[in-house]
C-alpha cells in the first residue's frame, strides 16, 4: 500500500518546516545583525553557518520527511532515526552555534550547575546510554508511543543527554577545560562498548518485541504521531504489514544492526579526525616539543640535586 495515503501533512510536515526556517532566521538574526547587542565583534564564521543549516536540513529529513512516517511503520527506519537524531545531529548543533551563542545559554543562572554536572564526561555518558537504553525496553517503548506529549518530551531530553555527552569531546570554548586527545579517543570508545548491550537486545531477540510495531491496534494508535486522527480515522488499515514484506523478527534484527553500523560510521569518523589533528599537532613544532621535554627534565634534575 502506498504511502501517499495518509496525505500531504503526514508526509512532509509543513508545520516543522516553518518551524525550523523560523530558528534559522533567528540563528542568523542573532550571529549577525544582533550580535552587536551582545557586545560580540567576532563575526559568524562560514563553517559555522554550514553546521548549523546541515542541522536544521537533517533534522528536517529524518523528522519531518517520509522518512519519520516509515518510523513508525518499520522498526528499521526507527533505528536510523534515532542514530542521526541522536548520533549526528548534536555534533552539527555544537559545531553550528557560536561560542558565544552558547556561553549566554549556559552560563544562565539556573543552567550554569546543571550544565556542568551534566558535560561531565562520565556522568554524560551514562546518562546518555541510559536513557537510550531505558527508551528501547519493549515495555517503555511501546507506552511512550502511544502518548504524543510524553513521547516529544522523552525524545527531547534523549536528544539534550546526545548534546552533553558530545559537548565535551567537541565543544570549543575559549578558557575552558579540554579533554586531551588521548581521553578523547577512550571517551568515543567507551560510548560505543556501553551502547552494544543496548542494541545486542534487539538484535539477538528471538521474537519481536515491540506492541506498536506488530499488533494492529498499538499500531494504529502509534500511528497518531505523526498521522492526523482523521486521516486514520477514514483509512482501513491492519497493521505495518500492509507497508512491508519484512516479518516483524528481521525488521527488528535489521534496525539493531543498522543502528549499531551508522555508530560506529560516525564515531570511525570522530576518531579519525581525532587522531589526525593530534599527529599534526604534534609534527607541528617537534623542536618546540623536544625543547619542552629538555627543559622538564632539566628542572627535574636541578631539583634532585637540591635534595
């Protein structure tokens, strides 16, 4: 059965397009002609306005293109847009906001604290894995879908746990602390080990565990998310199988799969890059390097012979 049946809004989400083009003109707004009423000289810089487009384009392609309806549909297409919702995205909006966009953001009174505990690298990545953990539970899944407004709220926090847990592998703050290279490739690797548990469940599950992926009426109800009641309401529909020849078990196996293949993509990438700009930096003054290492040691010889 072809998609084009649940209408126009539920294909291409006109509502989240004005959204989202209204943030981008504030965005320019505010990193343009307003940041001089932040007392700001530093202009927007052109890979920071790329970030920041790609974010709300991407955002806009797995929320609210046909894409988010095959969510819905296929746990497959759930898996892929939770990877780069929570996986890609975040690292465009860090890179995409100024730095001094986010300093007004969290050095508000009642965020400074909460940020700060929060961007701790360990707390930040437990908290992350948990709350993606807890999300792909059969039972918590299957009740947050079937409520809209909790269903928005859960994402939107996921998605804020993605923003803290990469905040500090990336954020580039001036007079702020920096993970050191070294720390950040252990960082990625212990994000990928803890969220392999998480998706060996839905990839090893001999049945499938989802309600709203694979009894009509949890379906159905599911549905309402992203299709109006109306819509549904003059539709007969039976359940996801009218959409997809993939039995329920493999669409299940196959989102795990994808979910945990686009992590590692993206996270191949953050080491790489990771551990290029260290080797550079490192071949970048070896005389600078090996004077430093003369010096220290130099001083540690001078306070040996004081003893």
């Amino acid at each position: 059965m072809p998609l084009s049946i649940f209408g126009f809004q539920a294909l291409w989400s006109p509502y989240l397009i004005g959204v989202l083009v209204f943030i981008t003109i504030i965005y320019f707004l505010v990193t343009t002609k307003w940041r001089k009423d932040f007392k700001v000289s530093e202009p927007l810089k052109k890979s920071e306005a790329i970030y920041f487009v790609l974010a709300m384009i991407t955002i806009y392609i797995i929320k609210g293109s046909p894409i988010d309806l095959m969510a819905h549909i296929m746990f497959t297409m759930h898996m892929v847009q939770m990877a780069i919702l929570l996986l890609l995205v975040p690292i465009f909006l860090i890179k995409g906001i100024p730095w001094w966009v986010w300093k007004v953001a969290i050095e508000a009174p009642v965020v400074r604290t909460l940020f700060k505990v929060l961007t701790l690298p360990v707390v930040a990545v437990f908290v992350f894995i948990g709350l993606f953990s807890i999300y792909h539970l059969p039972s918590v899944l299957d009740y947050i879908k079937l409520n809209e407004t909790l269903h928005g709220t859960y994402t939107f926090v996921l998605f804020l746990s993605a923003v803290f847990m990469y905040w500090p592998l990336i954020q580039n703050m001036p007079n702020s602390d920096q993970m050191k290279p070294l720390h950040k490739l252990a960082y990625i690797i212990a994000n990928a080990v803890l969220i392999t548990p998480a998706c060996g469940l839905i990839i090893f599950a001999p049945n499938a565990m989802y309600e709203t992926y694979t009894n009509g009426d949890a379906w159905l109800k599911a549905m309402e998310l992203c299709v109006p009641a109306s819509t549904l309401s003059g539709l007969s529909l039976s359940g996801p199988e009218l959409f997809t020849d993939m039995k329920p078990v493999a669409d299940q196996q196959l989102g795990g799969v994808l979910m945990k293949i686009l992590q590692e993509l993206i996270f191949g990438v953050l080491i790489g890059t990771i551990f290029t700009r260290w080797y550079r930096s490192e071949q970048k003054d070896p005389d600078k390097i090996t004077a430093d290492a003369l010096a220290a040691h130099q001083k540690k010889w001078e306070s040996q012979q004081q003893h």
